[in-house]
C-alpha cells in the first residue's frame, strides 16, 4: 500500500468501525417497535404484571392508593418503553416477550429526559 493512501485507508475504517454498531441499534430500534404490535398484550393479572401495579389505561390510577404515580405519566412517555409514544402498544424492557398499553402504567415508570 502507498504511504498515501495510509491515511484515506485509516480513515475509511475507522468510519466503517463507528458506523457498523451505529446501524445496527437503528436496525435493532426498528425491529422492535414493529414487534409491538405483534408481541401478544400484556395482562394486567400477569403475575409481575401485578406486582408492579401495571394498569391498561393510567386515567383509571388512584393516586391514593399508588404514590409515586404521577399525574400525566403513562407507558408511552417511559424510558422503558420500547415503542413510539404514538403506538397504542408496545414492547418494554421491564416486560420482554409483552406488548404493553401506551397509555399504561406500572410502577417502574422512569420519565424520558
């Protein structure tokens, strides 16, 4: 190789090497909010679904009785929601294999910055 294409080599793949992982979490991003829909529906009397207080619709959360709801909060604004907040379904992080309600809730619920 010519000592002036050492350069132009170098740099092709370091682009090559930053690019690669980058196209692949796009690549893995859009595979899973297209799961949503076809991933089965998670059951609010699914035991961990339980456990966590997981509800269908947030509007039906007393605050009383959950305190760390907040109001507004729902699956679709979550950091662990793996769908877009425009999807009534999703997959989530915290249910892998479910797809959760978008305007769900469960204690978990982690607001995205």
């Amino acid at each position: 190789m010519d000592t002036a294409d050492q350069p132009n080599a170098r740099r092709k793949f370091l682009l090559t090497a930053l690019a690669t992982p980058l196209a692949a979490v796009v690549a893995s991003e859009a595979v899973l909010a297209q799961q949503g829909t076809a991933l089965p529906h998670l059951d609010p009397a699914d035991p961990q679904a339980k456990g966590l207080g997981y509800v269908d619709n947030a509007k039906n959360i007393n605050p009383k009785v959950e305190a760390t709801y907040k109001p507004g909060a729902h699956c679709g604004t979550c950091l662990q929601f793996r769908g877009h907040a425009t999807d009534a379904w999703g997959p989530c992080n915290i249910f892998p294999g479910k797809a959760v309600s978008s305007s769900g809730w469960c204690r978990v619920w982690a607001g995205k910055s």
